[in-house]
C-alpha cells in the first residue's frame, strides 16, 4: 500500500507512511489518545507553541512541520527520542525538556525497544 502511495507521489515508502498516517488524522477520523504523562507534557507543549507560532495554521500542518523537524533521517521512519529535547531546546522550551525518567516512559508507552520511535507512534501519543 506504501509503495503503490510512494511510487504514484514520487515519495520514499517511509515518508510515504509517514504521510498517510499524517492525513488520517483528518476531522472525523478515529484517533488514539495517550494517558502517558511524558507525551500529555509535550502535547501541551506543542499545543501552546501551535497557539503561538503558527496561529494561523491548522493544527495538521503544524504537526507535519513538527514531524519534518524532528525526523533528523527523512529515508527513516523512526525518530530518535534525543530528538524531542533538542526541538523543546531549539523553540524555546528549554525549561520543558524531558528527563531521562520520562524518555524511557514515552518509550514504553510506544514499545519502542530501543531510542527509536516509529513516527506513527509520535503523531498517535500527540494526538
């Protein structure tokens, strides 16, 4: 399904993925929520950040352009947990960073096995 997707859009299967779960989480669409305490801090967060800086913007595109920022490898479609501190760092929110505690909190909540979250899992704890 990924490949047909990437070869009609000219996209990598990994960003077609990525894509396709970013459009599923149009108006109407079921969505998964996160009781984690890690991932409702940085949902409010990124809320708060949307509210500032891209007020403008529907909240879809913000998380795309939050994706874009966050996934240091495009060919990829796992996103390094580090990486989320360095964008609370790199927007100001320094103060808001994770510690390792809730890093590895964040992890389990994704099953990630190592420090690798699959970019859906991301946009599902943000949603």
């Amino acid at each position: 399904m990924f490949s047909s997707i990437a070869s009609r859009s000219r996209l990598s299967p990994s960003a077609a993925s990525s894509l396709l779960f970013i459009n599923s989480l149009r108006v109407g669409t079921p969505r998964a929520f996160s009781t984690c305490a890690p991932a409702l801090k940085l949902k409010a967060v990124l809320e708060d950040y949307r509210r500032e800086n891209y007020s403008r913007e529907t909240p879809h595109r913000f998380m795309n352009d939050f994706v874009k920022a966050i996934n240091t490898y495009p060919e990829s479609s796992t996103i390094k947990v580090d990486t989320l501190n360095d964008f609370l760092v790199n927007i100001g929110k320094a103060d808001e960073t994770l510690t390792e505690e809730e890093m590895q909190l964040l992890l389990e909540e994704a099953g990630a096995a190592d420090r690798d979250i699959p970019v859906e899992k991301v946009i599902q704890l943000m949603a």
